[in-house]
C-alpha cells in the first residue's frame, strides 16, 4: 500500500525532470522538424502553432495540467495523440521484456544451481567466470555480436527486424531474447542463494531423510531461494526494460525504446514525456507485481488470515 | 546380550576435520553397540562430539571435510563402506534423525503435509493412494491436535513443540529401526521438553525401535532410556545401564556430571559444577582428556590414555582411578 502512495511521486518527479531535460538538449522541435532550409518566419509560427514560444514554466503548467486530465498531448512528429502511440509499441516491449525475463531467469537458475551444487569444482569455476564476463560486458555489445553471428554469418534472422514484412515472430524475438539470456544477470544471485539455503538446517534434515541430491537442490533449496531470486527480478526490472530498450534499437525492432530514442531524435517532446510516463508508470506496476510474486514464494509473507491456526 | 540383539555397533570410530592448519580431532576411538528395542541415553557437554558421532552413522557428515576411520556397522554391513546411493535407501528408512532446532528444521515453504508425504514417498513406506491417509495417521500418533488441518499449515503456523511433533512424524514414516534424537528438547520450553519425551518413549516402546537419545543433560533422560553413555572430549568415558551409573558412577566427570542435577538432597547445598572447560578438539591433552579439569589427576592420568575396561557386569569406564573414587563424596 505503502508502495502505492510512493508511486505518486515518483511518476511526477519523472514527469519534471524528463520535462526540463529534454528542454535543455540543443535544438527544439521547429528546428527538427522543419529541416535547416526553414525560414525564422515559419520556425516562429511553427513555435507559436504548438505552444512552444511560451516560458518554460507556462509550458510546464500546460503539461501538467493536460496530464492530470489523462491527456499526454498530440505527437508532433506522429500528428496524433501520443497515449495512442505509446499504447501500439508498448506490447512489443511487454513482449520482448517478458521473454527476455522468463527465459533469461530460467537460463540463469538452472547455471546457478549447476555452479552451487558444484561448488568450488570445474563447473562451478566455467559457470561463474562466465557470468561475471556476461554481466561486464554492455548489453549493446553483446547484441552486435548476437547480431554479427546469427544475421551475418548464419543468416538466421534479419539484420533489421522491422525492415522485413511478415516475419516469424520467434524471429524478431531471437536476437534480443538470446543476447538477454546471455547476460546471465541472475546466474550469482542464484549461486549464492543457494548456497546459503544448502547450510540450512532443513536441508540436513531433507538429507536425514533420505531426500535424492537433485530433490534436495530443486525442491528444497531452489523453493526457498526463489524468493531472494524473485526480489532479485525486481531489482533489475529497470535494467532489463533499459536492455530491452536498447536491444530494439540493436535489432531493428519497432517498440517503446525504439520510439522513445526516434523522440528524441526529432525533438518530439511531448512523445518524449508521454513514452517516459508510461514507462515509468509499467515499471512500478512490474514491481508491485514482483512484490505479490514473492508473497506467493514465501508463505511467510502471505497475506496472513486464511491458514492461521 | 547376544549377537543376534545386535542393530549397530560402532568400532573405534575416529573422526577429524581439517580446518586450516589445525586437525579438529572430534570422534576419538569410540565404540558403542545398540540392540533391538534400546534406548540409549548420549550424555555429555557442548562440544564433545555427540552429533558428530551420530551424524557419522547416518551419513550426513560432508567428507571431505571430515575423515572418518573406524566402523559403523548396521545391519551386518558397513556404513562408512556405502555409496551415497546406497546410504540414501538407509537413511530416513532404517535409520532416522531428528534434531536440536525443531523451529528451522522443517522447510519453511512447503505444507507440513507435503514434507510428510515426501518421506512416505521416498522409501516406498506406502502406495501413492494411501500416503494422505497415512500422514494424518502419523500426526494422530505423535499426539498433534488438530491433526487434518495442521496438513495444510506451513512451519511458521506452529509453535516449536509441535514441530518436534511434525519431525517425529516425519522420522516415523518408514518404520525406521533406529531413531536418533540430537538433543530434541533442548530448544524448546520445559513442559514441552517433558512432553515431547513421554511420547518418544511411548512410540519407542509401541514400535519397538531401538532409540538414541542424546543430550547434555542427564536429569532430562534418566526416566525414558535403559542405558547411558558418557561422552567427553570425543571418547566414551563410561557406559552402564541407568541404574549402575546413577548408583555408582565410576567416572570423576560422571560424577561431576550427576552433581550438576538438581535433587531434593542437593537442595541445601549449592549446586555443584564441574570447573573448567573441555579442551581444544584440535589440542587435545596426551594423556586423559579430562585430567586438567581432574581433581583426582596423577601423574599417570597426564601421560597415559585410560583404556575402557568393564569395571563391573556391563559397567564400562575408562578411567585410571575406576572404582577408587566415592561417588558420595566427590
Ligand atoms: N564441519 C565441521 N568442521 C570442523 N569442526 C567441526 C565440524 N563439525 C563439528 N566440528 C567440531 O567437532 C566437535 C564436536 O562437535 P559436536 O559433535 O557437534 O558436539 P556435541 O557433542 O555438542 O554434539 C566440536 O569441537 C566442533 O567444533
Ligand atoms: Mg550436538
């Protein structure tokens, strides 16, 4: 609930810095939009058409109040309302976050239950070096080389995701999707999860009973790591939207991130406030989302009532 | 006590754990039978390798680090000797174990029911249509109120004793021949303690298993088991049936040991303790273990290891002064 009240000020701190930001980058709208060759005429009627010619702070308040009414302007570059925009690529992003996070956090569970029931030994010393390698290395970086070796080399899937009509669509998914994966950002937070829970005393008692090794690390250990793993997803919601960001800048892929740096661009600021909101606006719902996840992986922190005895 | 009586007997089991540069020797020489239906009292302080002793037998001690010599024979086979494989198939069914922290012994996430149907399931103790049937049948044996919906309730829901409650059940899945109990009060409360001791000594004698009980506290036991032995330092320093050891204890620490409970005739005095601690598992004295802390030690006792005689019919110590020493009058 608590979280709920904070998202509040969180949205609007957004909304202001993204605002004052974008304002201060050189060049505006007019001169975007209208190319070198514009006349100061039309540059100033263009300006006064879209409110631009007004103070900082009057824009602002404008905004802000457009914004309490649940109206994130026009696109100045689109020519429509922006909540539309945005809403069109968001599923894509949604869609490739989503991938990206399952498969990723299922590729990194199972290498870090691997390295810790291994520990100290040749799997465990591959696993680990090559996490740590994965998580130093940029998100881009890997991406160009995803790219180098699945569209270039092998031919697999398209350089330009949005460049080729009528794709699969495990294909526009593939190179992002892999190169997240790769990262292998959970693959420690795991590793020593489960290697804290292993010392457990229920652990020693699963062994007394007689519990096969694999069972002990699946069931036991692995269902009571879940829930520092699932606070870890949380943790890095933020950087996996940024990746998936990215990455569709990398593949060639049209969703939020893709929109939001063609924004940019073109000094389209009132796309550039109404993408940042709504991602903003995702993230916090991710997270809470994340908060009830691990409620589910730990009876402990369920809502209390229904079991007590 | 004949040969086909025998469960297990431990034979000069020594074991170690290497830790940096030190050799942590904890298990030093000892040996111990067990027959069908008894329950054996392990009496000693913190620290004398009672749980080391035990866990040895099921299996559970991680070598490395630890080395282990010496055997563990249970059924006419070597313990030490089984694969993991094999070793797996006795614990929890043959041989069971519950221990010390009834609160943090029970995975916290899964339904005690699941826990419980998870070791009826391993040994194949009953077919899958009956384990549910089963569970509630072991809960209503330990005693546990409520028995149905405690199935559905996750540890955290239980207070301490009944968790206990909840790893006798589980111990009790297989019909295992040997339960060991690792200090299973000394977490909890004192009424529970006795609560919890009754009904180990009513499914002991309704099942006729053989049970190990091991604690610091001799007063806790001397009601449910047939014999004692007293650990120090890693060896036993005297073995006996309750009555002769109670009667007369042979050993100084024993005796020591007996003088630490509190009864109606020690009342007026204060009680006694023994001075001084155990010594350094990694340094431990040449001659007998507990000679610093002796306040009959000669120059023997320091230089030379007592060997375990049989002082009397089935009283076992090993000590140099064995039967010179008034247990009256200490
Ligand atoms: N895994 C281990 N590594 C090193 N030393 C250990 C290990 N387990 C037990 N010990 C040592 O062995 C000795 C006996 O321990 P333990 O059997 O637990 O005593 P207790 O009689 O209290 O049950 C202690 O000195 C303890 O520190
Ligand atoms: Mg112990």
């Amino acid at each position: 609930m608590s979280r709920l009240l904070l998202a509040v000020p969180a949205m609007l701190g957004v909304f202001v810095v993204v605002f004052f930001v974008i304002r201060m980058l050189p060049g505006d709208s007019a001169e975007a939009m209208l190319g070198a060759s514009a006349t100061d005429a039309q540059i100033e009627t263009y300006r006064a058409a879209h409110g631009l010619d007004k103070p900082a702070p009057v824009q602002f308040w404008i905004a802000l109040k457009n914004l309490f009414r649940g109206d994130l302007g026009d696109s100045l570059s689109h020519y429509r309302p922006v909540l539309s925009v945005v809403l069109e690529r968001l599923p894509s992003t949604i869609e490739l976050a989503a991938y990206g996070i399952v498969l990723g956090s299922v590729f990194a569970v199972i290498l870090g239950v691997v390295a810790a029931s291994f520990r100290g030994r040749w799997p465990d010393l591959i696993i680990t070096a090559y996490s740590t390698f994965g998580m130093s290395l940029p998100t881009f970086y890997i991406g160009l080389w995803i790219l180098m070796v699945f569209a270039v080399k092998l031919d697999v899937i398209p350089v330009s995701a949005s460049a080729v009509e009528g794709l699969p669509r495990w294909k526009t998914l593939f190179g992002p999707v892999l190169t997240i994966v790769v990262g292998g950002s959970l693959v420690r937070t795991t590793r020593s999860a489960i290697l804290e829970i292993l010392e457990e005393d229920f652990i020693r008692t699963a062994r007394a009973k007689g519990v096969p090794k694999a069972l002990i690390l699946f069931r036991h250990a692995l269902g009571n790591a879940l829930i520092p793993i699932i606070t870890m997803v949380g943790y890095g919601l933020a950087v996996s939207f940024g990746g998936a960001i990215v990455l569709e800048t990398v593949f060639g892929r049209s969703g939020v991130g893709k929109l939001l740096i063609d924004a940019i661009t073109v000094r389209d600021y009132p796309l550039v406030q109404g993408t940042t909101f709504v991602i903003a606006l995702f993230m916090i719902v991710a997270n809470l989302l994340t908060d009830v996840a691990a409620g589910f992986a730990d009876p402990r922190i369920r809502v209390a009532g229904a079991g007590e005895l | 006590m004949s040969d086909g009586q025998r469960l297990l007997e431990i034979k000069d089991l020594r074991i170690s754990f290497s830790v940096g540069e030190d050799t942590v020797r904890a298990v030093n020489g000892v040996s111990l039978t067990l027959d069908r239906g008894e329950a054996l009292g392990v009496v000693g302080e913190s620290g004398c390798g009672k749980s080391v002793t035990f866990s040895s037998v099921m299996g559970l001690l991680p070598s490395p680090p630890a080395v282990i010599e010496g055997e563990i024979v249970f059924d006419g086979r070597d313990v030490t000797k089984l694969s993991d494989r094999q070793m797996r198939r006795v614990r929890g069914k043959d041989i069971a174990m519950i221990f010390q922290e009834p609160m943090r012994s029970l995975n916290p996430v899964m339904r005690i029911g699941n826990q419980i149907v998870e070791a009826l399931l391993l040994h194949g103790a009953v077919s899958r249509g009956q384990v549910w049937t089963r569970a509630l049948e072991l809960l209503k044996l330990v005693e546990v109120p409520d028995a149905p919906s405690r199935l559905h309730c996750y540890p955290h829901q239980l207070s301490g004793g009944l968790r206990q409650r909840i790893m006798i059940a589980m111990a009790l899945a297989s019909q295992p021949r040997i339960l060991l109990a690792d200090e299973p009060t000394t977490a909890l409360d004192v009424t529970i303690q006795a609560q919890i001791l009754e009904l180990l000594k009513r499914v002991q004698r309704e099942t006729g298993m053989s049970i190990v009980i091991i604690t610091h506290d001799l007063g806790v036991v001397a009601d449910i088991v047939d014999n004692v032995a007293v650990f120090y330092a890693g060896v036993i320093v005297e073995k006996a049936d309750k009555y002769s050891l109670f009667r007369s204890p042979m050993h100084p620490y024993t005796i020591g040991l007996l003088n630490c409970i509190p009864t109606l005739q020690t009342k007026r005095k204060r009680l006694y303790v023994i001075e001084g601690n155990i010594p350094d598992p990694a340094r431990l004295p040449i001659g007998c273990a507990f000679s610093p802390r002796c306040a009959y030690a000669t120059e023997r006792c320091l230089t030379e290891k007592p060997e375990t005689r049989e002082c009397a019919p089935g009283h076992f110590c090993a000590c140099h002064l064995a039967g010179q020493i008034d247990p009256l009058n200490p």
